[in-house]
C-alpha cells in the first residue's frame, strides 16, 4: 500500500463536515469519518482505481454523503487534496494543484 497524506485544507475540511454531521445527529460524524477512511484505505490500495478528473487528479465518491475525495499519485506517496462537498465550486479544490 501506497501512504496517503492529506493536504492542510482537506484535514480542515474533514473536520468540519465531520463536526457538521455530528451537530445533526448524535454518531453521524463518527460515520463519516469511517467512511472517509474506507475510501482512503481503497486509495492506498488501488491507486489508479478512480477516474482522472483534471490532468493528475482522481476522484473518488464517498458513499452516503454528498462528497468526493480528490487526490494525486506522486512517486511515493498520494496526495489527498480535497474531502469536498458536490455543492461547492471546484475551483476551490483546483488552486491547491
């Protein structure tokens, strides 16, 4: 398996969205963390399963909540760029390349 490091920004957008779920519902945080993790743990597995989006960057939809991890294979290690809401305008995610 291949590392895999978040970016500043995508830990901070973690956190928040699991704080978001949290304050709506008593473990809903905890659950979309686990989900988080299960499709990080699929990126380090299978590093090339998800489609290309942008140049180098892969997408990687996270079941049951609105979000998609956005992240780049470098030589020895992935790079998670984002944990982004489907809401929100791409080009946010798109400056930190």
């Amino acid at each position: 398996m291949i590392p895999v490091v978040l970016h500043r920004a995508a830990r901070l957008e973690l956190d928040e969205a699991a704080l978001w779920y949290e304050e709506r519902r008593v473990d809903l945080g905890i659950e979309f963390i686990a989900e988080i993790d299960r499709c990080l743990e699929v990126i380090a597995e299978y590093p090339e399963l998800a489609a290309v989006v942008d140049e180098d960057i892969r997408r990687i939809p996270v079941k049951r909540f609105p979000y998609s991890i956005y992240y780049r294979l470098e030589a020895e290690r992935i790079v998670v760029l984002a944990i982004f809401q489907g809401k929100r305008d791409p080009a946010i995610w798109r400056r930190r390349v």
